[in-house]
C-alpha cells in the first residue's frame, strides 16, 4: 500500500482553476481506479496552500495513477508554485488504511511503472518499522 500526503502552493489567482481540477481528478481516480482507498483534496489555513492524501492499495496503483491519460491531460505547471510529497505510515490501531511498502518493481514491470518509479520513489524512513 502507499499512503501520501501532498503539500501543495498554488500561484496567485489560479485557486478557482486549481479547485475544478482537483474535483475533475478525484471524479475521474473513482471512476477508472479500483486500486484507491483515499483521494481527497483540503485548503490549508495559508493562503495559497492545499493539500491532498491519496492512499491506494500499492503502489503500483499509485504509479498507475500518476501516469493515467486524465492525470497527465492537466497543466499542473500553469497553477502550481510547488509540490512536495511525503509518504506516510499509518499507525497501528489508531488507522484502518494498510502500511506504506515499497517492494522491488517486478522484472517484467513496463516503462511507464519504471519510470514513474523513478520520479515517484517511495522513500520509508527506518524509524517505521521500529514502531511497527
């Protein structure tokens, strides 16, 4: 499973823009992926400043995701100042969602899992497993 949580800044005056593409992502992710478990979109108390966690059932779904025809149709460049990933891990007993893991691509794994990989790679932080 991977569970992420975007923190993302938006350029002034593309809020409006940024909120109906948000609402087009998360129509299309639940109407052609199975693999979601979570894909919502929240303001922050900055101005400016959004936030999405999306959690999906490994992540080559999540890397599926990142590479659908309805994710890269948007010009995410023309409204976002910046993005930055983090993957989180739920805790045990206070979070139903499954934990964040990151196996090996398969041998026979396609170019665009490969190379999502590349640009999406899962980073778990040691500390994780000791409060596993």
């Amino acid at each position: 499973m991977a569970t992420i949580l975007a923190h993302l800044e938006v350029h002034p005056g593309k809020e409006a823009e940024w909120e109906a593409i948000m609402a087009d992502m998360v129509r299309k992710t639940f109407e052609q992926e199975e693999q979601v478990l979570r894909y919502e979109y929240f303001k922050g108390q900055e101005p400016l400043r959004y936030y999405c966690l999306l959690s999906f059932e490994d992540k080559w779904a999540f890397y599926l995701h990142q590479a659908s025809d309805y994710h890269e149709g948007h010009d995410f460049e023309s409204v976002l100042a910046n993005v930055e990933l983090e993957y989180l891990d739920p805790v045990k007993g206070a979070n139903a969602l499954p934990p964040t893991e990151n196996p090996p691509l398969p041998d026979d794994a396609n170019e665009t899992l490969r190379n999502t990989e590349q640009v999406f790679p899962i980073l778990i932080p040691g500390w994780w497993a000791a409060r596993a």
